[in-house]
C-alpha cells in the first residue's frame, strides 16, 4: 500500500514549525542553527510539496475527501503558513526579497484557493456531523495562515517603494482584521462545543493547543503593522 495515500493534511506544520525556531534563533544570535533549520525548512516545504501534488494526482478521490472534511480539511492551511515563513525566513536571515516575494505570491494563491474551496464545500456539503464532532482547534489554523499571509506583507512592505508600500501595509491590515473576526467566531464556537457538550481526556487529543497559537501570531502581524504605521497611517 503506497502511504502516500493516508498523509496528513496538517504535515506542513513542520515546516511551520522548523521556520519559527529558525528565526528566534537568528535573533537569539545563533546564526549558524538558524541556517541549519532554513535549510530544513525549505527542504521539507519542497518534498512536501511534491508529495501532496504526487497525493493529489495518483489519490484525486481521497485528496479531495480530505479536503472537504470538517476534521481533515483545515490541516490543509499549514501549506499558507508553512509557505510564508520560509518567505519570512528568506527575508529576516539573508534579506533575500525576491525570494520572500515569490513564497509571498504562492501563500496568497493557496490562501484564496483553500479559503473558498474549503469554507464553501463545508457550508454546501449535505452530511454534516454534529459541532462536537465536527469542531477542534484546528479550525484556528485559518486563522494562523490569514496571519501568516499578514506578517510577510508587512514584512515585504518594510524594502518596498511607495505606492507599493501602502498597499501591502493595506492588504496585512486587511488580512489582519479578517483574521482577528475569524478568530472569534471560531473560539466562540470552541468555547461553545466545550460548555455545553460532553466533555472526557479524549477529547484533548485534537490541536486546541493551536488556540495559543492563533493569537500569538496574530500579536506578531498586530505589532508589525504599529511599526510600519508611519508609512500606512490607515494601519
């Protein structure tokens, strides 16, 4: 059996990962550890990368099951997130801004195609489960690629001429508003399924720790656009 066929949705969550130890080492003055990971980061984002598009074409039927399941699906947003630190990685460690342009371009495409592809099949999908069911931390991961697509346009806007500047500003405010509304509709709905539905250990298995990590990054886009506010007073 090719195992390709049962890979998780979420796995880009190391390159998520890898990236973010990447840079507090760069600024924890460890250059040597932060290359070492950028290298591990943008390996695992290329070999990922070519596994799902090797998933999506040799298991069609399966990709897109996972893709429209309430479970499965949002894993799907490590791929924005993943994707836009290795551009934010590229930018802080060799200020290779042509490199964080491109991965800026990539992690916008996928955030349009997974936003409307997944948000919409669920919404029309005719079997749905019950919110118990159906409802976990990863949901959040919508909101940490939204953020992540926030923190490298700002981060862009910092090495970019005007008009271009403000209009990156404006577009990291913009995603950054949209996704502090989509974080509180989905904790509402987490709060909710945890108050008044059965709750037992199991039910922590599921990524709620992502809870945290939706608002840090979202603290992290929210400072860097105070930072650039001289140049985007809208922000």
């Amino acid at each position: 059996m090719d195992k390709t066929e049962q890979l998780s949705p979420a796995y880009f969550g190391f390159v998520m990962a890898t990236g973010i130890i990447a840079i507090a080492a760069h600024q924890q003055q460890y250059p040597w550890i932060a290359y070492t990971l950028f290298a591990i980061s943008c390996l695992g984002w290329v070999t990922l990368s070519f596994l799902y598009s090797y998933r999506a074409a040799r298991f069609t039927h399966v990709f897109v099951d996972d893709l429209t399941s309430h479970s499965r699906g949002p894993g799907f947003f490590t791929s924005v997130a993943g994707t836009a630190l290795v551009g934010s990685q590229a930018f802080i460690l060799f200020d290779a801004y042509w490199v964080a342009f491109v991965s800026w371009i990539i992690a916008l495409l996928l955030w349009i195609v997974l936003t409307y592809t997944i948000f919409t099949a669920l919404t029309i999908r005719r079997d749905k489960p019950t919110l118990d069911k159906g409802i976990s931390g990863a949901w959040l991961l919508a909101v940490v690629a939204t953020q992540s697509v926030a923190v490298l346009s700002a981060i862009l806007a910092t090495n970019t001429a005007q008009p271009w500047k403000l209009e990156l500003n404006f577009l990291a405010l913009s995603m950054w508003l949209w996704s502090g509304m989509l974080y509180i509709w989905m904790m509402s709905l987490i709060f909710y399924r945890y108050t008044f539905f059965q709750f037992v250990p199991s039910d922590l298995a599921p990524p709620y720790w992502i809870n945290m990590g939706a608002m840090a990054i979202s603290t992290l886009a929210g400072s860097l656009l105070v930072i650039n506010s001289t140049e985007a007073p809208f922000s």
